[in-house]
C-alpha cells in the first residue's frame, strides 16, 4: 500500500513526532511493522521516514562499498551515517534525532507528506511555499511524470522480458 495524504504535525519538546494512525494501521508485519528509519531526504530540508523492511530492501542487494566510486561511497557514508531506525513507543510516537532536526532545520511545526515508498517531513511553512508554487503547474507536472513514469515502465518490462519490448 502506498503511503500518502499530508499531516499537519508537531515535533513535541522531547522531538516526538506522534504517526498518523491511517499511516500505523496501513503498515504491516510485511512491512517491518511500524518501526521506521528516518534519513535525509531527497529534498534539502526535509527528511524521510521509510518502513523498516522497504529500507532494509531498497539496500540489501548494495554493492560493497570497495566496487563504488568515491562519489558513490561518499554518499553511501552520508545516506548510512545520517539514519537511525526509530521504534514507536505505546502511543505511536516515534523520537526524532535531535542531530538530524537540526541539520536539515526542521521546526516543531512540519507537515508530514506520503510519497509512495515514504513519509517526508517538512517544516510547515516550507511546504506550503512548495504546495503554493506548484498547484498551478499541476496539469503539466502530471503529464510530464506520466510520460517519464511509463517510458521506466516499459524499460523495466524490456528487461525482464530480455531486452524485448511487450
């Protein structure tokens, strides 16, 4: 099930930030239950909360780190060294590092987003400039992720089926 919708949020003084329970209840034991590795996101300024087992995938097949570009390592040591796996406590809350906050300057008001494989954190504010600069290229945007997301489709089908087209 993708993650999605937008939360209007707090971080409390103790860096809790309480999931959602349509966010709690949509994971599963599949999906490494609701423990979460929270790491730097794509974007500057926000961070990204992924369900334990899609993490632990997305990185399972890795190439050792002897085989990378210095490029690649680099990134690999800065992705790796700036996550943490975050267990919830009884209420669904989970304890932010206080050194990531910091470094990507998340406040206390954020507004957590699904992005399919993911939940972004954003400070409010940040977002809804985003949101606002967006909203009305949303037509085009769409279009043009429509066209990129089946032209990788295809490719990916390609693949498997050994380089021949479907």
């Amino acid at each position: 099930m993708p993650l999605v919708g937008t939360y209007e949020l707090n971080i409390d003084g103790k860096n809790r930030l309480a999931v959602p329970f349509a966010v709690r209840r949509g994971l599963s034991d599949r999906d490494g239950g609701h423990s979460m590795y929270v790491a730097p996101g794509r974007r500057p300024g926000t961070l990204s909360l992924v369900p334990r087992l899609w993490f632990e995938k997305s990185h399972e097949d890795d190439p050792d780190g002897d085989v990378l570009s210095e490029e690649a390592y680099e990134w690999r040591q800065f992705e790796l060294s700036n996550s943490a796996l975050l267990d919830p406590d009884s209420q669904g809350r989970l304890t932010m590092p206080d050194k990531l906050l910091t470094r990507a300057a998340i406040g206390r008001e954020v507004s957590v987003i699904g992005v399919g494989d993911r939940l972004e954190i954003w400070n409010r504010s940040d977002y809804e400039a985003f949101m606002d600069s967006k909203w009305p290229q949303y037509p085009q945007m769409r279009s043009a992720a429509s066209d990129e997301i089946n032209q990788l489709k295809e490719k990916a089908a390609a693949q498997r089926n050994g380089g021949k087209a479907e």
